[in-house]
C-alpha cells in the first residue's frame, strides 16, 4: 500500500495514516507532511517494521532544510510518479 502523507506532525490524522504501515508498504511525504523526515526516531521505527519513506525533495529543501537533514530518502517528481503507479491500487492520502 501506499501512504500519502501531506500535513505536519501537528495534524493528528498524518500520524494515524503513518501508524498503519505495515512491512511492504511505502509511505511518501508531500508538502508539510516532508516535516516527519526530520524525526530520526521515527524514522527508523518505520525502517525497521520494513515499511519504505519517501519524502519529496523540493518540498524537503524548500522548507529550508538541507538534504542531509532527512531521514527519509528523498525523491523526486519522477520516482513519486512510479511509486504510484506501482502501488497506486492501494492508497491512502
């Protein structure tokens, strides 16, 4: 499954999207959402429950934030569009 994340971590809903990952799934950062990249913690839980995290570069750097910064791999526009294709039966964004 793939999971769309788009609002801050403020935003209750983001983290209940991200708490249904499961090993397999894929779950990509967009918008506020790329501010989870940022939780290293956080990031290696998911890591380790075999769950991938993508998070959108421009959105990432545009907030001011340099790459190396993100927890999360930072994709663009291109891998985001294979990604859905690939999973894009099962989404939730």
């Amino acid at each position: 499954m793939m999971i769309i994340v788009k609002y801050p971590p403020s935003h209750k809903i983001s983290l209940d999207k991200i708490k249904l990952a499961k090993d397999g799934d894929v779950i990509v950062l967009i918008q506020d959402g790329v501010l989870y990249a940022l939780d290293e913690k956080l990031m290696t839980d998911l890591k380790n429950k075999g769950v991938e995290v993508k998070a959108l570069k421009d959105d990432f750097t545009c907030r001011g934030y340099s790459e190396e910064e993100s927890f999360a791999d930072l994709i663009g526009y291109d891998e985001f569009i294979d990604i859905t294709v690939e999973k894009g039966e099962r989404v939730i964004g």
